[in-house]
C-alpha cells in the first residue's frame, strides 16, 4: 500500500483530535454508559443506547485518524526549496485571467482539502495543473465549470 501525502499541519491536527478523543472523550463516554447501566432495564434505557452509539463513533474515528497517520508520508514543506515551484505543501496565489480575481491556495492531502479555507487536494484537477509549475507561469486548468486560465503570482513554503 503506498503512502499518503499529508502536510505537517494535518498530521498535528491529526494528532490533537485523536489524543482528545482517547483522553477526554472515552472516559466521559464510558461514564456516561455507567451511569446509564445503573439505571436499571437496557432495553428500553435511551441514555444507554445514546452512549453506546458515541462509544460506536468515538472508536471509530479513533481507529480511523490512527489508520490515517499510520499510511501518512508526512511532508514539511518550510523543509523543501523547490526554487519557486508549486509542490505539495506550498500555498499559491493565482490570478484568475478570466475575472481579475486573486485566489489562494494551499495544495494538502486528500483528508486535508477544505476549499472553503483555501485548501485544495493534490488530488484535484487545480492543484494537477498547478504541480511542478513556477511563479510567473500561465496555466489551463479543467475544471467541472470548464476552464480556468491562472497565472501563477507567488508560491510561497509555509
């Protein structure tokens, strides 16, 4: 199985939420499901059920963020002089040809991506178009809408 690109950032991220919920939230879910028990019937008891179904999730997850980091090849990019080139990690400004519209991008890996904050999958047909290209350069992107012309502004390791 090969590995998966993550940035520094999104393995931390990673990490807190998965210390949380091994020390905050298991022991408050396993007092909640004690509490709930000594109540008395299980069948009928819905604090029960509603616990049991928050362990369900809160393991899931659990085993899910430690699936994650342990496929992750996580990249630092204030680690890499790419002199100038878009790779994976650096953040993008573009400006869109077709509207005069500035934009920023960071290109993270595919659990990362939250285009609402800028951030794009390595996946995705922008951050495809933009790999391996330098500031100054003139890019086609195809994208569900059509296509986008870029030029690339700054390409910034951060």
């Amino acid at each position: 199985m090969s590995k998966s690109p993550m940035t520094a950032a999104g393995a931390q991220r990673l990490r807190e939420e998965l210390h949380r919920l091994k020390t905050v939230d298991r022991p408050r879910i396993t007092n909640a499901i004690a509490e709930a028990r000594a109540l008395g019937d299980l069948k009928e008891n819905a604090e029960y059920h509603a616990a049991r179904e928050q362990q369900s999730f809160a393991e899931g997850r659990v085993a899910d963020i430690e699936g994650k980091l342990g496929n992750a090849e996580i990249i630092d990019v204030t680690k890499v002089n790419a002199y100038g080139r878009v790779v994976f990690g650096a953040t993008i400004k573009l400006l869109n040809v077709n509207n005069d519209a500035e934009v920023t991008y960071r290109i993270v890996g595919e659990d990362e991506a939250d285009i609402k904050a800028g951030l794009v999958s390595i996946n995705s047909p922008v951050a495809r178009g933009l790999i391996g290209k330098s500031e100054g350069d003139a890019v086609r992107v195809q994208v569900p809408s059509g296509t986008v012309e870029y030029e690339i502004l700054i390409v910034l390791y951060i």
